[in-house]
C-alpha cells in the first residue's frame, strides 16, 4: 500500500507597513508564502504550487501578491517609494 498525498506549508518573509485598502488604517503587513508540497509516506517531495499573499495586522484582510512584488518587499525595495504604500 502507498501512501500519499499533499501538504500546506506557509512561510512568513516580511514585515512591512503599508495602508490597509479596506480598514484605512496604517498598520503592519505579514507577506507569506503558501506552498502545497506532493508527500510520499508522509515526507514531502517536491513543491506543487506556490501563492503570495499579504494580511494585515489590524482587521485581518488578506491580498494575493504576484510573485517579483513579493520579493520586492523580502528584499526591502517597496514597489512605491513614497511614504506607506496601498494595497
């Protein structure tokens, strides 16, 4: 019998302050990435899928990112260079 399936993995890669586009609110932003991996036996293989997504710290709405604006906030080069930037 083989056992296998998949699992969720979620890694957080920043911490940044943007303004909430639904609470107003200047608060903290968690980037993270979601990974579903292939699992054999229960140890995972290889990585299926991979999504970007942001969550605020004030009322918890969360935003997919697409992956190059993701790493621009990992790297600490916000897209917008003006003060907070808007999701």
């Amino acid at each position: 019998m083989i056992i296998f399936g998949t699992r969720r993995y979620v890694y957080q890669l920043a911490m940044v302050v943007l303004v909430c586009g639904r609470c107003g609110s200047t608060a903290a932003h968690a980037i993270r990435r979601r990974v579903v991996k292939f699992t054999l036996f229960f140890i995972p293989l290889f990585p299926i899928s991979s999504t970007y997504s942001t969550q605020c710290t004030a009322c918890g709405v969360q935003h997919k990112l697409p992956k190059d604006q993701a790493e621009q906030f990992q790297a600490g080069q916000a897209p917008m260079q003006q003060g907070a930037a808007q999701l």
